[in-house]
C-alpha cells in the first residue's frame, strides 16, 4: 500500500501541513523538526512527486555533484563526504563523472537542470577559457559551489584546499632531506589547483637555493593517470641527469611514478624519492607507501554542502572562499638522496 503524507504527519506526531512546509521548502518550521519529518519519510519510504515539486517552482531536495573521474580515489572520497553530509540535512545526490572531457561538463550541467536539482557542487576542472560555459553558471538561478577547484567567472562560494602551501610544503621536505635535482608530474595546466602546486613547489625550492628548469616540469595529459604518470616518469629516470627526487600532483601520478621506478629496477627511495598530493585511501598501500600531502577530503565535502544549503537559504551575502590548510604526511617513499659515486 502507497504511503500517504497522511501517514507521515501521525508518524511523525505533526500536521499535515508541516509535513507539506518541509517537502516544499516553505513555512518557518525548525530546522530540528524538519529533520525528524525527513527521517520518518525515509523510514517510511515516502516519495513526494519531485516532477510536480519541480513544475511548481519548489525544492526538490537535491544536490547535484560534476566530478571528472570518480575512479579516481580522491574523488570518490570527496562524493561519498558530499553524499553522507547531504544525506544528514534531508538531500539526496546525482553525481555526474566528465571522464575528463570537456565537452561532457556543458551536458551533465544541461541534465542537472532538467532534473530541477537545488543546487550543483562542481568537482571538476574548466578552463578559463571556456566562456560559453561558465556564463550560464555565472548568471544561473541555480546556487553553484565549487569544491577542490577554482571556477573563474562563477560567482557561487568555494572550497579549496591551500594547494601553494602544499607545494611548499613537499619542496621543503624533499630539500630539507638534501635533494637537489628535482622533477614535477603535473596535472591539466588548466586546473588552478595544479599551478597553484608547481607555484608553491618552486618557490619552496627558491627558498633552499635549488632550481626548477621549465623542463623538469611535466604536464600528464593523457589517461588514465596511473598510466600516464608512469610513462612520464619512465621518460624522465631514463634521462641522462636523473632526478633524485620527483614531485607529482596528485597520487595517481606517484603511483605511476613507483611503478615506473620498479620497471626500471630503481629502489624507492633509495635511488628516488616519491612525493603524491591528496592521502587517498591508497597512499598507505603503495609499496612503499607513498609520502603525500594531505587534503582534508571529508571536511571539504562537508563544507561544500554547507556552504550550497547556506546559499539556497540566502544566509550569504558575499560569495565565500574557504580555504583548508594541507599537511605533509611522511611515510617511506622519501630518503636523503644517495651519495654521488665518486
């Protein structure tokens, strides 16, 4: 037998019409009750019509999320953080995966509001240079928040993670060791947070009196990641000046660069240091595992939501831009360099 919103206001303990107030959004019910309504609806597997909520100009309570490759760990950890805090304040969750491409970001967007979402975090990375895209988000009715990236032109809030400092904080490690000739794996040059870590890797490097030749910065363009770092890095310990030590942007990429090293017949660290950016779940499982620095992955979801439930409530009068502090994790992929065979 079909569940009425009958039996959700008896089971519940309220009226029908504050039952109402929290499907559509409205009334001044407290944000505590509305909660427990919510949580009866679940038990009780109440549906509400979302295509008649949505034609009616109402909340359809849900989220959203554009990520590029939800295989990636460190997007899977921030969907599943965004997913578990949406799911605490009554929202569920569309997740969209770009795969990377860009022409996938126009059409996901397309579908987010054709299902009437409330509200999208983008994950994703888009050029500074894609116009056409960002005006619509820009101007849009529908709140956007961005969550590990900068997205120029939107004027929805953000919640990043201090990539300059993260960079800085590897440079300081691997010199502060004795490293000297070092090497970056990039990611896309489009993404803020990948030049914002080469940004604060070379300065880092400035500060110890080592030089970054533009050369030894790699950008990893191909896919997937794991691959691709490893064939860079395979490029670059094959290279007449070897680096002792190698920077990469994002996890994957020092995966990659550990298997490179491994193929090659390389000791990490002995013969290379490894140094990831992100902690996902598989940092602590590389052989061996991988020195990284740490985004805080579930607060960023967190906070995304937060901030996207804050904006849908018009609690923001200016658009915020959080910033997270990242810490440096050491584990055994990084050692003092070997000494030069004399």
């Amino acid at each position: 037998m079909n569940v009425t919103i009958y039996d959700v206001a008896r089971e519940a303990g309220v009226s029908i019409a504050a039952v109402s107030q929290v499907i559509n959004g409205k009334g001044k019910i407290s944000e505590r009750r509305r909660r427990e309504i919510v949580r009866v609806m679940e038990r009780l597997n109440y549906r509400p019509s979302v295509i008649a909520t949505a034609l009616a100009g109402k909340r359809t309570y849900t989220i959203g999320l554009l990520v590029p490759d939800i295989s990636n760990p460190f997007f899977a950890e921030i969907a599943r953080s965004v997913e578990e805090q949406g799911h605490r304040l009554g929202y569920s969750l569309v997740i969209c995966c770009t795969d990377n491409k860009e022409d996938r970001v126009e059409r996901y967007l397309s579908l987010f509001r054709s299902k009437s979402v409330d509200g999208i975090v983008i994950g994703t990375g888009i050029g500074t240079d894609d116009k056409e895209t960002i005006a619509p988000l820009a101007h849009g009715r529908i709140p956007i928040v961005t969550i590990a990236r900068e997205l120029p032109g939107c004027d929805g809030g953000t919640v990043v993670v201090d990539d300059f400092a993260g960079g800085r904080m590897a440079a300081g490690h691997l010199t502060a060791l004795g490293h000297r000739r070092m090497a970056v794996l990039a990611e896309s040059p489009k993404l803020s947070s990948s030049r914002e870590r080469i940004r604060g890797f070379r300065e880092g490097l400035g500060e110890a009196g080592v030089e970054l030749p533009d050369a030894a910065v790699v950008t990893c363009g191909g896919q997937p990641p794991v691959a691709e770092g490893k064939r860079r890095a395979s490029e670059l310990l094959r290279s007449g000046d070897r680096p002792t030590a190698i920077f990469c942007c994002n996890d994957l990429l020092a995966i990659g660069t550990l298997q490179a090293a491994k193929e090659a017949g390389l000791s990490v660290p002995g013969d290379v240091s490894v140094v990831g950016f992100d902690n996902t779940i598989l940092a602590s499982v590389t052989d061996p595992p991988l020195t990284t620095v740490a985004q805080p992955i579930e607060r960023m979801g967190q906070l995304a939501v937060d901030l996207l439930i804050r904006r849908l409530a018009n609690e923001t009068d200016e658009p915020p831009r959080t910033v997270l502090q990242p810490e440096l994790v050491v584990r055994e992929s990084t050692a003092a360099p070997a000494p030069s065979p004399i």
